[in-house]
C-alpha cells in the first residue's frame, strides 16, 4: 500500500484551513481568510510563511520571474487559497505550475467561498523518485 506523501503535515493544514471556514463561513475577500489562516496555522503550530516567494527554473536556471504564494507550510507545501464560487481548471493549472517550476512536491488549493469547504491536494509526479 502506498503511504500518502506528506500526509500528516497536509491533514494538519487542512485542519486549520476546516476550522477557519467553520468560524467564518463562506462569502468573505480571500484576504480575509488569509489573515485568519495566518493566526489558526499559528495556534496549530504549523510553521509556514506567507507570501512566500517562489522561484521558478527554466531547464536548470533559475529565471527573474517568480511566483508569490499564499503559504507555505513546513518548508515543502505550497498552500494557495481562493474565494471563488468553483475552483476551475485554471486555478488547478496554477498550483501544478508552482510545483513544477519550483520542484516542490505538493500543493493545496483551498477554496473558502463554496458553503463547504473544498480543497484539492496535487503532487509533483516528476519530482518523484522510483521505487
């Protein structure tokens, strides 16, 4: 059976991201429930850093251009969160480029402005190792 990669440290940020939406609701700015996921990843200890910067290589070289994401949790999960009615393809799109171009191997989306909370976990296959 194969284990899920990362699985404690994305069930944690998952928590958090459950009981911000439980408090809030849906309906808020995604700035909003990004101030309030900075404090309830505090509280749950999650050490993560916001606006984090990423990087992006073009066949080995890093480019000036860059991505900026919500978070980052335990130095190797981006987390980026929406308030959107739906989380289409393109917003997907985004987060499998951030793993790509960075080579970090997982991602959330989270989405607060559905009446439940949605999310979708992604992983960078390439950054994979064989067994």
């Amino acid at each position: 059976m194969n284990k899920l990669l990362l699985a404690n440290e994305t069930y944690k940020i998952i928590g958090a991201c459950m009981k911000v939406h439980k408090n809030l609701g849906n309906g808020f700015l995604e700035s909003v429930y990004q101030e309030a996921l900075e404090k309830e990843l505090a509280n749950a200890e999650i050490p993560f850093e916001r606006q984090k910067r990423l990087n992006i290589y073009y066949e080995g070289i890093k480019l000036d251009k860059y991505f900026i994401a919500d978070f980052v949790c335990f130095n190797k999960v981006i987390l980026e969160i929406k308030s959107v009615n739906y989380l289409g393809q393109s917003l997907k799109q985004q987060v499998i480029n951030y793993l790509k171009s960075t080579k970090m191997e997982v991602g959330l989306l989270v989405n607060f402005g559905e009446k439940s909370l949605n999310w979708k976990r992604f992983i960078n296959t390439s950054q994979r190792n064989p067994s």
